[in-house]
C-alpha cells in the first residue's frame, strides 16, 4: 500500500502541510504515517548542559504525536489508515531512514511556518530534507489547501540531458495516480539559454513522457522563477515539479531577502525529485 510520511514539529506550519498530506491519502487510497523527530537541547555554554530530561522529552514527544493521532483518526474515520513515529535524534538522518524502510510514495512538508521559529527551524528542516531525501518531497506553503485536487502538474525543465536526469517514474506515478495533465515548463528570455542540442534534447523529452501527452509551454520571462511563478497562476497550475539540482529553485525557496519566490508568493506546492 502506498504510504505519505508526513513529518511534524507540531506547529500551525507544520498542521496546514498536513492537513494537505491527509487529503492526498485520501485522494489515492494511501496511508498516512505521521513523523516527528526530537533532539536533546543543550545551553549554550563553556559546560554544556541539557536543559530537559530524555524522559521528559520522549513523554513529552509520545503525548503530542498521541493526540495528533487521535486528531487525525477523527478527521479521516476509518477510511484511512494512520500511523505514527517518534524518535530521538536528527531530524533528516530519522526521515531518510524512516523512508529506507517504509518506500514512501511521497514525504509532504510545510515550507515555512507562520512564527520567526517556525520560520528558521522548519523551514531549514524542509530544505535540508530535499538535499538529502531521494525520494518525492512536496514542500505546502502556508495556507495551501489541497482542495479539489491535483489536475494540472507544471514540471519545470531546461532541456538539458533529460534522459539522464529526468525522474521519468516519479512524474508519471504522479500524473496516473490523479489523472492529471502535464504542462511542460521551459523560461527563457531572448533564446539566452536556447543551445545546438536544445531541438533534440526537447524531441527526447517528448519520447519520454508521450504515453502522457503533456502540453508544451515556452515561457518569456528574465527570471525563471518568476516566470514560472505567473504562468503557475495565471493557468491554475496544482503541482509544480522541479528537480532541484538542475534548477537551483531550493535556495530560492527559502532565502529571506527574496521577495518573489515561486512557492511563499503563489502558493502552488512544489514536488522536488531528484535527478535519476
């Protein structure tokens, strides 16, 4: 059965990604296996000090994730199945080996949360989390709802080695399981980025994705995530796929300075997958 992990720190951040998470299980008949991580703090001093108990924090840790839980069956009745995990330690080196065992379908994260903590510690979460994790993380900005669902899926590409670099599997996974059209993304501005190869590198991508009969869309834009950003608006865009490596969209994400950046202004979740 397909499984959406769904990491908290209980926070209003982290509450609106779930709530997001559980109706996409709900969407595709998957469970939902909610996650938190909690780390011994320790003072800032000549001598460190723990300032909490283990035993604390751990009762501390089971008695949240316990009337999450609960929350959460109530919200879902029996038509989903929930699970729940706690562990003591880092929260990235818990959730990738949480994600070595359970295979998930998708890991769903808030990008940032509504307090300054909330926006330092998760979001820094989020980001460390799409470095490491190999497998889908949809990053949920504030106040995103899933709503009616996914049905149309951006997927940002530049045209460059896409057989080597493409995520085939995971996007077409997602495109069946919500029977979504796909809209192919490329931003360039006065053919800067256009190469010889560009032509076939595009014809390969076709290939690759025809049994899906994506849209094509050749966008105009300086910047590509702001370009990306009012094409996604403008055409009800549901889902952005992007593959942070060849896209360098993670810093962009999550610098504070920034005041256009693709998720936090347009509240469209983005999909990170890795390069394959």
């Amino acid at each position: 059965m397909k499984t959406i992990i769904i990491p908290t720190d209980f926070s209003p951040g982290a509450s609106n990604a779930m709530h997001y998470g559980i109706q996409m299980a709900q969407a595709i008949n998957a469970s939902v296996l909610l996650f938190h991580a909690y780390q011994v703090p320790v003072s800032i001093a000549d001598t460190p000090i723990v300032l909490v108990s283990l035993e604390d924090l751990e009762k501390n840790a089971e008695e949240q994730m316990s009337s999450l839980k609960k929350e959460v069956a109530h919200i879902c009745s029996d038509k989903t199945k929930i699970y729940s995990e706690t562990k003591l330690g880092d929260v990235t080196d818990e959730l990738e080996a949480l994600c070595n065992k359970i295979q998930p379908f998708a890991v769903v994260m808030g990008t940032k949360g509504s307090s300054a903590a909330e926006r330092v510690f998760f979001g820094s979460n989020t980001l460390t989390a799409i470095r490491h994790l190999m497998w889908p993380v949809i990053c949920v900005p504030p106040g995103k709802q899933f709503g009616n669902g996914i049905k149309k899926i951006g997927f940002a590409c530049d045209f460059r080695h896409v057989v080597e670099t493409t995520p085939t599997h995971f996007i077409k996974e997602i495109i069946r399981e919500f029977n979504a059209e796909l809209h192919v993304l490329n931003v360039d501005h006065n053919n800067k980025h256009f190469k010889p190869e560009t032509p076939e590198e595009s014809l390969l991508l076709h290939t690759l994705f025809e049994d899906v009969k994506p849209s094509y869309h050749f966008i105009e834009h300086k910047e590509i995530e702001d370009g990306i950003n009012d094409f996604t608006q403008k055409n009800n865009i549901d889902l952005l796929i992007a593959i942070p490596k060849k896209h360098k969209l993670l810093e962009s994400l999550f610098k504070p300075s920034a005041t256009k950046q693709l998720v936090i202004h347009s509240h469209i979740p983005v999909m990170c997958i890795h390069e394959d």
